[in-house]
C-alpha cells in the first residue's frame, strides 16, 4: 500500500482531511466510490424558465451583495441579469460571498427557480465559472461525500490522480463507476463490481459453514430466572416472541452451538429475547457477551438489561465495556470478566480487543452490522475461550425470505413477524416542501404537548451537487424559526462516541425537544417519548431505510407520527405511498424487492443492517441470486478454492475475514 501524501499536493494536513474519509493510500482512493452522479443541463435562456425545475442559466451580477442577519440566520442576497431578465438569488449562511461575486462579473448558476413578487427568485444555487460548467457538460461527473476543508473538484481531481498512478493496476469496472463515459457505462461497471462483491460474500459464508464442527461442552439447562423476568414483564409476550424463545432455549441446551438468526421487524422485541438467553447462561454458570454496533445502544442495552435482572436475582452480575470508558474503568471491568465475576457483560468491539480474557463465555450475541464470524472466533480462541461458543444474531432488517436464505446460509433463522400489541400503528403523511411550515407548527404543538421529535437529514453539511437537506443547516433554520422557544440537539457520524452519547442522554433525559440526525439513530435508539419524525428527500431512500429510520417512533403509548418530505410531487411517488399505507415491514420489504431496480443507483445509498461497498440486496436481487447459484457451482468443484483458476477469488474471500481456522481446514 502506498500512502496518499506521495500523490502530488497531497501534505500531510490534506491528508489528514482524507483520512476522515477513510481514504488513507493511494489504493484506497479508488475504492472512495460516489455517493452520487449528476448530469448538468445545457444553459437556458431566462424565457425557458420553468418553475420548481432545476435549471442552468448564465447570468451577470448588477448589484452589490448584501449580507443581513436574522437572529442566528445570515442572509446573502444578490441581484442578477439574465439577459434582460431580473433573478433575485439568495443563500443561507454563506455570507463568503459577498465578497466572491462581483458587480459586472458573468457566471453560472444552477438551481430551481420560482416566480416570487412578479419575478425569478432562485435560493441556495450553485455557481460555476462559464469554463469549469462547460467542462462538465455531456459528462456524468460523479459526486463524493466530503467532510470540511475539501470539495468535490479536489476529490475528484485526487482520485484522477491515484489512478494515474496506479498505472492500470485496476479493473476497469473500478475506473468507470468514478469516470464513466455514458450511462450504459456505469450500470455494466457498477454490476460487474455488485456480482463480484456478492460472490464473495457468499463464498465466505459457505466456507464458515462448512469450517464449523459447532461441538461445545456447555451444559446449560432450563432455569427459574427468566421465567420470573417473563412474569414480571409490564406486557405479555407475543406468539411469535414465544416461538424464537422456545427455539433458542432448545438451541442453549444441546451440544451442537446454536447459530441463529433473529429477524425481526422494528419493535418486534428482539432484546428481551436476547436479554432471556443471557440469563439463562448467566444461571448456568458462564458468560454472556452482548455486542452492540454504538455506545449509544450498548449503554441502553446496559441499562435495560440490568434493570431486568434487578430483584430477580442478586448472583447475576451485568458490566459495561465501551471504548471512551476510562482506563482505570475500563481494567476494572477487564478483571471482573477474567475472574468471571462478570456474567453479561455488554459492549461494543471493544469486547473483542486484545485486553478482555474471559473466563467462561458460552454465548455472543450481536446485531447483524458485527457479525460474530472467523475472525472474532480467532480472537476468542487465543484467551483461552471455547470458540464454539453459542451465538445469536439481531437483524432489525425484515429481509424478504428469499434473499434472507442467502444473505444468512451461515445461520438458522427465526423471525419474529408480530408487534407487541400495546404499541399503537404510526399515522404517515407523504408531503412536499410546501407543508413545512405546518410541520414546524406541528413539531412546537406536540412539544407542548410534553413529546419530543426527530429530523432526518441525508446529509451532514452542504455538499456540491447534491441537492438534498443537511444537519447543519437545517440545526441552524429551526433555531431560527423557533426563536429560543424549543430545544434543538444535533447528532451525526463524525461526532466522537462521548459526543453522541451526550446528545443522546439529553434527549432521552427530554433535555433536547427536536433532535437533528442522519440515519445514525437508525440503529437501535430507543427512547419512547418520541412521538413525531420528519424525514427530509424521503424520495432518496429505499422503503426499507425508511420503514428502519421510522422504528424509531412509536416506541411508547402515545400516539406517532412519521412525516416523508419529498421534493417530487407527492401524490405520485408510489414507493411512499406504500410506506403511507403499511408499518408492515416484511410487506415493506417485499414491495421494495419489487419496485427498486439498478437505475435506484443514482439516489442516495440503501440504509439498513446490511452495508456492503456498492452492492443493495434489494436494488441488485438478481445478482445475488445468481452469485449464490454460482458460488454453489464453484464449490462443487472446489471445495476449499485450492484450483489455480480460483486463486485471484480465493485472495479476495480471504480479504474478507477468511483466516486460521478456517485455513486450518483447507
């Protein structure tokens, strides 16, 4: 590997900005894919102007920019000349340039014009030089995410520059998905990729199946704690919760390790069985390890469980283990899981890490993002654990069954397919940006009311060519619009672990009233008083990102609501319309195993359990269909992928986690 400072402009403070986005060699710049693609318009001429439509137009700078400031708001405006035509524009919150645009000066500008007053008015466009748009034109030109200091035009001339100086050390496909020369282009290259990516996902899943003898020596029996927990429960278990605890339970007690899957929809009740599971080991004698994919969740985990087992019984001990805890903390409960003082002991990967020995762990549970595979396994069996310890698997991803035998063929699957009773369905609204001041006013009526409220932006901050709404901005607009009368909290993904927790305590504490967010609170947040959730470009999202997002409501007794803004015309979009008319999340799933298709590519990223480099298991389902057709055939053949003409896909399984033990029984 190469590091990226011996690309040309590339110091070490640039590269630092590059490392935030995980882009720290040569290498791996090619491999930054775009989050996104636009094709810019020819120029329009004032008269074919047309309302709401983005539009490129060239136009001159007649006055002077004015900068005002509205509470914490800064206001840029200018007035322009299209040919004859007069365009007022306006920026949030960029008063820089006021100084950038000349009086007389001629440039481009590129956004959605609207007819305010008796003439044009366009808000936050963009601006080009004639030369840089003209560049552009006839091209798709891909759009990265970007973090501060750096713009699109500097990613995107960097990862030229990695290629040129990788000199053909690439695919082909890997160079079309940044610089493809036509659409065609880019859909051949972006499946090439996918079906290569699935493969050997497959692949290493076969192989971990096929490597695991799954024998231990537990000896784990029926016990009288959890059924006191179930009885002391303030609502009764759901047939299907009572299903996956029967099966689990039978799983606990044999020799062979349990590898099981729970599938269950948002609020289905997943952690209570895995809470369950826990106790009925922590009775047995042995250890319980709970992975969690944030500190966020991990800490309500904590918190959740331990009140479970409070005043059930006084032998089982629940710790903590995260990585921002303190060292003294963190040696403190590193003891208490290596004497076995310790018997559930909940975390995030810090769980994992050279430091914790246990003293006798028998199961893992974790959600889908951390899957506990051969390389956990391998870390386990070098501190003296039985590796063929029990695991159990969350998946708030209700995968369509089809996709789910795939995507798990290491697992046996259990779905959970009710919803606790006592928690009432969440009313939807599809809507467009002229509802959002009656959304704003909705927002302060339930915040009255003693509720609290979520807004999901795709995006953390402006982002060239990506029209869509950000934390950041939108943070800034409701301070603005409430004038100090409702609390508003920020959250998103480049914020540190303690950072997040932080924002999180105060929101659940009801510190926070409008908690901004990207889909970061996708994952597992649970805080009942919730009731209201505004989802910004909703028409990005595949359905099930957005069904996953909404779990986050609907959570307490009151009564929910979710709200989809769309910049489409809402009436037509079809694929919210299902979300408006269902909380079924395996309808949902299905619907959007139906209704995606590879030309979804050009919106923002499917969300969901399931993360892979480009590929979406809804978006590209043929594809994984056939890849696991293939790697069945390979296998055949193949077993162990020892053949000369499987060496090249032998590397790349190996890339994903395929290490000693397996490679131990090739």
């Amino acid at each position: 590997m190469t590091e990226l400072n011996a690309l040309k402009g590339i110091g070490d403070k640039t590269a630092k900005l590059y490392g935030r986005l995980g882009i720290d060699t040569v290498e791996s710049a090619v491999f930054y894919f775009p989050r996104d693609y636009v094709q810019y318009e020819p120029l329009s001429e004032a008269a074919d102007f047309k309302e709401n439509v983005t539009t490129a137009f060239e136009a001159v700078v007649v006055k002077r920019p004015l900068v005002r400031r509205v509470r914490r708001l800064s206001i840029t405006t200018v007035t322009l000349a299209a040919s004859s035509v007069e365009v007022s524009a306006t920026w949030f919150n960029m008063p820089y340039l006021a100084q950038s645009l000349k009086i007389g000066e001629t440039y481009v500008f590129r956004g959605k014009p609207v007819i305010k007053g008796g003439h044009y008015h366009i808000e936050q466009p963009q601006i080009f030089t004639r030369e840089h748009y003209d560049e552009m034109l006839g091209r798709i030109n891909p759009i990265y995410t970007l973090t501060k200091g750096l713009t699109n035009n500097s990613v995107t001339s960097t990862i030229r520059k990695a290629f040129d100086y990788l000199d053909g050390n690439y695919s082909q496909e890997v160079y079309d998905m940044h610089f493809p020369k036509d659409e065609d282009t880019l859909l051949r290259a972006r499946r090439k990729l996918v079906y290569d990516e699935f493969l050997a996902f497959i692949l290493r899943l076969r192989l971990i199946r096929a490597a695991d003898t799954a024998q231990n020596d537990f000896h784990i029996v029926e016990c009288a704690q959890c059924a006191r927990i179930i009885e002391k429960l303030p609502y009764r278990l759901t047939g299907a919760q009572r299903r996956v605890w029967d099966e689990i339970r039978e799983d606990l007690c044999l020799p062979r390790s349990m590898r099981r899957l729970i599938q269950g929809d948002v609020g289905s009740g997943k952690t209570i069985l895995a809470a369950l599971a826990a106790v009925m080991v922590a009775a047995n004698g042995y250890q319980s390890a709970i992975m969690a994919p944030t500190e966020i969740l991990a800490n309500q985990h904590y918190e959740y469980i331990r009140s479970l087992v409070a005043g059930i019984s006084s032998d089982i001990n629940t710790v903590l283990l995260t990585g921002s805890m303190s060292a003294s903390s963190k040696k403190n409960v590193h003891k208490l899981i290596e004497t076995g003082e310790a018997d559930i002991i909940i975390g995030t990967h810090a769980l994992f890490q050279e430091k914790v020995t246990y003293n006798n762990l028998a199961l893992v549970v974790t959600d889908e993002q951390h899957r506990f595979g051969v390389n956990q396994r391998s870390m386990l069996s070098s501190k003296n654990t039985d590796t063929n310890c029990h695991v159990l698997v969350m998946s708030a991803t209700p995968i369509p069954r089809t996709l789910a035998m795939i995507m798990y063929g290491d697992l046996d699957i259990s779905v959970i397919d009710e919803t606790p009773a006592y928690r009432k369905p969440v009313k939807n609204a599809v809507v467009g940006e002229e509802y959002r001041q009656k959304a704003y006013d909705f927002f302060e009526k339930e915040i009255k009311a003693g509720h609290q409220v979520y807004v999901i932006c795709p995006l953390i901050e402006e982002s060239e060519g990506l029209e869509a709404r950000n934390v950041t901005d939108t943070v800034q607009e409701l301070n603005a619009y409430y004038d100090g009368r409702v609390r508003v909290g920020m959250l998103h993904g480049r914020m540190s672990g303690s950072q997040k927790q932080d924002i999180m305590d105060s929101f659940a504490n009801g510190a926070v009233d409008i908690l901004v967010s990207t889909t970061v609170v996708e994952v597992g947040v649970n805080v009942p008083n919730a009731t209201v959730m505004m989802i910004e470009n909703a028409d990005r999202f595949g359905l099930s990102a957005l069904h996953q997002l909404r779990g986050r409501i609907g959570r307490g007794s009151g009564q929910s609501y979710c709200i989809f803004m769309t910049g489409n015309d809402p009436g037509r979009n079809k694929r919210l319309e299902i979300l408006k008319s269902t909380n079924d999340g395996f309808k949902i799933a299905e619907e959007d195993l139906k209704l995606r298709g590879p030309g979804d590519m050009f919106g923002l990223r499917q969300s969901g359990d399931v993360r892979f480099m480009l590929a979406d298991i809804y978006a590209d389902a043929d594809l994984l269909k056939k890849a696991s057709d293939e790697a069945d055939i390979i296998l055949q053949s193949d077993p162990d992928l020892s053949k000369p003409e499987n060496k090249e896909l032998r590397e790349r399984v190996y890339a994903l986690g395929i290490t000693d033990d397996i490679a131990s029984s090739m």
